[in-house]
C-alpha cells in the first residue's frame, strides 16, 4: 500500500516518495534549551517518532532522523543571565533534562542531534552563498549583522501561503540596518551586554547564528542539499520554518520535499507556555502515573490534532493501557516479553495498515488494536489457543508501532536498580498466597479464602478464578508518589 502524508506546504495528502529509494531523510526542530521542558514541548517527539516507526516497521525504509538542539539563541543568553550562569552551562542543563525525558516517554534517540554551535562554518557558508546570490547582504553601519533580503525571493511566503505585503516586521533583530523591516536575521552582530563566548568570527564581524539558519545549516549538513521530510510544531510554521525554506532555496537547495507540523498540547484551551513551570514536566507526572501511560496519552490522536489535557486525561489513558496490558498478560502470561525484534514478523492486519498508511491516522491504528483485543478475549473464553496467540501477537506488534507496547522490556519497572529481583521476590510471595487460597477453597474454608484474596487486592493484586486455576496480576493504576 502507499502511504500518504498531509503535506503543510501544499496542504493535501500526497504519495509518498522518498528523494532515494529505500531510504529517508528526516529534520525536525528540536527544543531551545533555555528551560525545563513540559509534555507540551515534547509532544512532537513522540509524533515523529511513530512516523519513523512506521516508516521502518511498515514500509521498510532505511530511515536518517536528525534533530537537533537550539543551544545558543536570545532566549537563552537573557534567562542564563537572570540565573547567573554561563550560557552554555545553562543550555547543556536543560538539553540533558530533555534527553532524559524523551528517555523516559520512550523515545528513540535520532540518528544524529547536531548543536547549533558546533556547524557555526556550516552556517557561514550558507550566508556567503546567499549574499553571493543577491538574496543577503551584510549591515552598512558595519555591526557584524546580515539580513536576508525578502523582497528579492519571489518564492518568500510560499509555505505559508502569505504575501509580502501582508506581513508583519520581522521581529528578530533591530531594524536600523535593514533594507526592509521584514528583512530577518541571518547572523547578529556582537553586542556588548553579551558574553564573549556567544561570539564567532564571520568575514562580516563576530557575532552569532539567528535562529532560522541554524537549522538550515545544520539539515544541509546531515542530510545534504534536499531531503524528504521536515517537520515540527504547528507554531514552528511562522516565521521559523518559512525563513528556513526561503533561505535555502535562495541558496539554490532543493531542501525539504515533505512539510508536516504536529498539533499543539493545550491547558483550558490555551497552548502550554513556559510560565506553567515544571508542573507538568514528565519528572512530574510520572511520580503519579506510568511513563507508558504518559507516552500513550500523547500520542493516542492524530498527529495534527490538538490535545486537550484536563484533570481526566491520564486517567483514561490508563484506563486504555490496562485494558491492552491485561489482554497480553491474560494471553501470553504475566512474565512475557516481547521486543520489536521480537514482533518484526508479525503480519499486521490490514485495517491498522490502512489507517497507518493515511497519514498516520493512530486513531483508527488504535481502534484496529482494540478490535483485535474483543477478538481475543472471546477466544480466551472459547479456549482457541491458536487465534489467541495469533491476536496478542498482533496486539502487541500494532502497539510497538505506536511505542506503547506494554511487554517491551523498557516499561518494566520504574527504573531503580534491583527492579527485576523485587519483582521476582513479590511474585514469590503472591504464588504463595494464592497457594494458600487455594489449599483453604479446597478444604472448603472459604472465609480464609476471602480474606486472603482481600488482602491481596488491597496490596493492588488482583486474583482471577479460572477452569485452570487461579490467575493473579498487579493491577496497573499508576505509582504512587514515593515510588
């Protein structure tokens, strides 16, 4: 089947075809480290990493993923002097805080994660290509900035579907040296107030890197002059990625064939901001709750779709990862493991492959797995062995797709050291206990019986009579808060 994908700039869904066969090319704008980031900044991670999912599980591709760390910008430089540290200190803090939650949420890690500092040359090149073009061109007043000139790019607006005339002044730099207001920076001249260090030499005067061009030298860098897909969030749209595409192009470079931008996270119909602090970090939430079910709440709807968090919102999402959870566990046993080399043969079927394969529709995915889910429980009730392993096979290869699957050894636990042999020693004591129900229902002592099983569920284990015995699990309700 062919999969399609809503592409921003032409705004329909187009065949996609990669610039070479058997293999893709993908940047996305990962996150300016001037703070802590919240689940609203991170939802386009986990987007983007379904899309390399599927790309790599149902089509095959070799694919390249770059993304790539915002290390040096104005932002940065003003919160890193209200902290009194150094700029670089301060970015490096936040940049290991995001790893270290897209760890968490189960994001794979890219194939390369380029800083904005270290492609510096990289970025002088491009400048010195546009300026050579007639697209660019270095202040008269001789402070080290250099603009792109956007009247001189018919093509400007393109992505966006703006015109020139419509558009407001380019709010990135000071306007005294531009030929026109919305002009923006490619490069900014040393200034006094900042740190020496936020400084490089450029053939115009030192100074650092604007914004846009920083991802452009950086993508031409890892993935050469045109490349399949760039994507980001919707608010990346403007003026960031239109200035991006402009420059590059301008350049005389193919750059990306494919545009696709992820909906926002919003908080009582408002996009999450910064001034939320760190309480709905993913440190935080998952004091409370699994990062299996953090991971399944932003990524259950589709990609282009907003996402409402309420109070209710990780509740439901549990509710939903219990219910595949207990399908796999009643269906293959407490203990089983499945890795995506595990699940790499399974045939999927072919309702999730469709809605895959329409730009990404994880919705109906989801719908196709629950489906697969009532299929198997009925055959758990009929004693079908076959079509119960072939379903939970199934199962949890459509939910390793979508980076949620429950028997993948990484959502085990909740990361301390030690975590497998507890699990064996409470296990030990819970075959015990329910040793004892048993040997109390067989001598027909049904008030120790209860009050075993009772005992049980108040320790959060729930126990299941069946024809062969009885089943227990640990009912999955989130972690508490000194886990």
């Amino acid at each position: 089947m062919s999969l399609q994908i809503f592409d921003t700039a032409t705004r329909e869904l187009r065949d996609f075809e990669p610039v070479e066969p058997g293999k893709v090319g993908i940047y996305i704008c990962g996150l300016t480290t001037q703070g802590s980031p919240h689940i609203g900044h991170l939802r386009f991670a986990v987007a983007f990493d379904v899309l390399r999912n599927w790309l790599t599980r149902g089509h095959g591709y070799d694919v390249t993923l770059v993304r790539n760390v915002t290390d040096i910008d104005d932002k940065i430089l003003r919160k890193s002097a209200e902290a009194g540290e150094p700029w670089f200190a301060w970015s490096y803090l936040h940049e290991r805080e995001t790893s270290d939650a897209l760890d968490i949420l189960g994001v794979q890690r890219p194939t390369y994660e380029p800083r904005a500092t270290g492609h510096v040359t990289d970025m002088v090149e491009l400048m010195e290509l546009l300026i050579e073009r007639g697209h660019a061109y270095p202040a008269a007043d001789g402070s080290g900035d250099v603009y792109f000139d956007v009247k001189s790019f018919d093509e400007y607006g393109a992505l966006t579907r703006q015109k020139l005339d419509d558009m407001e002044d380019a709010a990135d730099a000071d306007p005294r040296a531009k030929r026109d207001p919305r002009d923006f920076a490619l490069w900014k001249g040393r200034k006094a107030d900042e740190p020496a260090s936020a400084n490089w030499p450029t053939p115009w005067g030192e100074g650092r890197p604007g914004w846009h061009l920083e991802c452009s030298g950086m993508a031409r860098r890892w993935l050469g002059d045109t490349f399949d897909i760039h994507g980001g969030g919707i608010d990346l749209r403007f003026p960031h990625h239109e200035n991006e595409q402009a420059q590059s192009r301008a350049a005389g470079l193919g750059f990306a064939r494919y545009w696709m931008h992820n909906g926002w996270v919003t908080l009582s119909g408002e996009k999450m901001s910064k001034s939320l602090g760190n309480t709905l970090s993913v440190t935080e939430l998952t004091k409370t709750v699994r990062p299996l079910v953090l991971r399944y709440y932003l990524g259950s709807v589709h990609y282009r779709s907003t996402i409402e968090y309420t109070s209710d919102s990780l509740a439901e999402a549990n509710a939903a990862v219990e219910r595949i959870e207990g399908f796999l566990r009643r269906a293959l046993g407490e203990d089983a493991v499945l890795t995506s080399a595990d699940l790499a043969d399974v045939e999927l079927p072919e309702a999730f492959v469709a809605t895959m394969d329409d730009d990404l529709n994880v919705s109906g995915a989801l719908a196709a797995c629950f489906d697969a889910i009532r299929e198997g429980n009925t055959a758990i009730d009929e004693a079908d062995v076959r079509r119960v392993e072939e379903l939970a096979l199934q199962v949890a290869a459509m939910t390793d797709v979508l980076g949620v699957n429950p028997l993948d050894p990484k959502w085990s636990g909740n990361g301390s050291a030690g975590g497998d042999e507890t699990k064996r020693a409470l296990g030990a004591l819970v075959d015990a206990l329910v040793e004892q129900r048993k040997t109390a229902r067989a001598a027909k002592d049904f008030a120790t019986a209860d009050i075993i099983r009772d005992q049980l569920a108040d320790a959060g284990v729930v126990v299941e009579d069946t024809p062969d015995g009885a089943r227990w699990s640990v009912a999955r309700t989130g972690r508490k808060d000194n886990d």
